[in-house]
C-alpha cells in the first residue's frame, strides 16, 4: 500500500479533466515541514501558531515568532504558506495569557476576539513577524473564527498600518501579501458572499464549522453522533462558501479534517474547491483519490448527495459511490 502511494511523489495534482488542484499540508511546528517535503505536499495551507505559544511560560518575542515564520517560508521555497493568527481560547489553553475560564469556551474570548482585544502586546508582534518574514518567501496571512466583516477589516487595517512602520524603518516585506479568513463560524458562512468581496481568500474550517453549524460541543462524546461534515446542514454551508469564493474569483481552500475524508473530496471537487489541506502523511492518498476523478463526472453525484435530508442518507449514498470506483 505504501509503495502503491509513493508513485505519486512527484506527480502533479490534477483531475482527469484537467483542473489543477492544490494538495497542501497543515503544520504545527516548523519542525513538521520535513514530513511536508517527504510526502511531497504543494505548500502549507495552515499553519496552526498556537502550537509556538503552547507549552512554555512566556510568550515567544517577535523575533522568535520571525525565525519560525521565516523558516517555514524559506523550506518551502516559494510553495504557498498559509500561517493562520494565534486561535486561543475555546479548548486551547495558555496559562501565562492571564484567561479567565470561560463559561462557554467555544462561544467565548478565543481566536481574533481575543486578538483584536489584546493588540500591543499580542497581535501587532505576531502581525509585524509574518511580515517581516513575508520577505523570505510566499506566505499568507489566515485569520481565525470571523464571525463580522469588522474583524476582518480591523485586522487588514492592523497589518496595512504595520506595512507603514516596516517601510519607514526601511524594513524588506511583500507589500502584496494576501490576507484571509477561514470559514469556520455560521455566520461567516451566511456571510460569504459580502467577505469574498473583501478578503484575498477563503480556507473551510470544517472542525469548527461542523460544531458551530450543529451547536455541538466538538470534543464531547455525548453529542458526537450529530457530529457530521456529511450532515446536509454543513454539506449546504460548504458549498454556498465555495460557491460565493468562485463567483469573486478568490482562492477557496479547506483545512478541516474533512478536505482529506474520501466520501468527502468528490463532494468538494464538484463544489469547486481549489485547494485542500491536511496532515502531511494523507497528502499521498488525496492525490491518488483527486487524479482518479472527473469534476465533470461529479457533478451528478454531488447534485445526488444534496438531494438527501438525513446524513445517514448522504453517507450511504457516497459510500456506495466509493466502493463502485
Ligand atoms: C477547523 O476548525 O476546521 C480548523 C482547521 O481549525 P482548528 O481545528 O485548529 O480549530
Ligand atoms: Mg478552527
């Protein structure tokens, strides 16, 4: 099985109809890009930086937040780098940051609402370290759980008054560096047609759209049997983001564990995705799967799976589609 995968090192991610597709890799560490390299991944489509915060006692300098940036950058040697803004708060813990516990983690004080809310001592360092190190290769700046275009924009106007200040100082940054949002909430979902409008691009956060599209706690057994990227519910929410990102001609990705399910990727080739994200060691696998298929050829399954009401329905549907190819 393994050798039959690695025959799709080095092969480019394309459909049988010709559209070019991006495989790329979610990361925690730099440390994690070797594994990217190995398993022959197109870029990095999420770069989680919480991960640099977490299991130390004081927050990482500028500096330290540059030389990681920078050489995820330089590794991937001009590939696309997606490093999405600290995503703390919800199930994600930094003792030293001085958070009260909230009542309701997931609907609390986490990812840009705390960012936006502590800017000098968190967000511009963060913002001032992509960029400058946005001079040593392709990366994008990600911003977590949009809820409100006034996010997004405070965020934006956040790094075009840091591009001012690295341009006094005569500091070297990519002054056309492409800004973002993942689309991870309800809201910004229902959304998507006025932030495609705004935004460089869009990347599914399927885990979190999941949970905030069924109201269901992601980390709880009790609730996980509503759980679903497949429940109709989310299915529609998936293609509507995709759907608004294409007509403004955007970049539309996804970084949730869906982008590499197999009962998921034809349902997200037919929608129009154009970029999916993982773990490095399903790369091999999505390739195999996506260059398998015709978009073309989809369009009817995926017209058929939207037609159902229940999950249920939408999984026994597209599994028995699998098991026919
Ligand atoms: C997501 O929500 O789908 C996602 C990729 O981000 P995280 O799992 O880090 O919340
Ligand atoms: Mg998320």
């Amino acid at each position: 099985e393994k050798k039959e995968l690695e025959q799709y090192i080095g092969k480019p991610t394309v459909t049988k109809d010709g559209a070019s597709i991006e495989l790329v890799a979610n990361i925690g560490k730099p440390e994690d890009v070797e594994k990217v390299l190995h398993y022959d991944g197109e870029g990095i489509g999420l770069f989680r930086t919480e991960f640099l915060f977490m299991d130390r006692t004081s927050m990482p300098t500028e500096d330290e937040q540059f030389e990681a940036y920078q050489k995820v950058a330089v590794a991937m040697n001009g590939k696309p780098v997606i490093i999405r803004t600290l995503d703390i708060g919800g199930d994600k813990e930094i003792p030293y940051m001085g958070l009260k516990k909230d009542e309701n983690p997931f609907l609390g004080y986490r990812a840009i609402r705390f960012c936006l809310d502590r800017k000098e001592d968190v967000y511009k360092p963060q913002l001032r370290a992509l960029l400058r190190a946005s001079a040593f290769g392709n990366i994008r700046i990600m911003v977590p759980m949009v809820t409100c275009l006034e996010e997004y924009r405070e965020a934006k106007a956040l790094v075009e008054a840091l591009k001012k200040e690295l341009d006094e100082k005569g500091l070297a940054y990519n002054k056309d560096i492409q800004v973002g949002i993942m689309v991870e909430t309800a809201a910004a979902s229902l959304m998507a047609d006025v932030f495609a409008k705004e935004v460089d691009f869009f990347s599914i956060g399927t885990n979190d759209l999941t949970q905030y599209t069924m109201s269901v706690d992601r980390g709880n057994d009790k609730v996980s049997y509503l759980y679903s990227p497949l429940n109709p519910a989310v299915l529609r929410s998936i293609r509507h983001v995709i759907e608004c990102g294409r007509r403004e001609g955007i970049m539309v990705g996804m970084c949730g564990e869906a982008a590499s399910d197999p009962l998921l990727i034809p349902l997200l080739l037919a929608f129009g995705l154009n970029e999916f994200s993982m773990s490095a060691s399903a790369i091999l696998n999505a390739r195999k799967l996506i260059t398998g298929y015709s978009i073309k050829e989809l369009q009817a399954v995926a017209e058929k799976a939207m037609s159902f009401s229940t999950v249920k329905e939408v999984e026994d549907y597209m599994k028995e589609f699998i098991s026919r190819i």
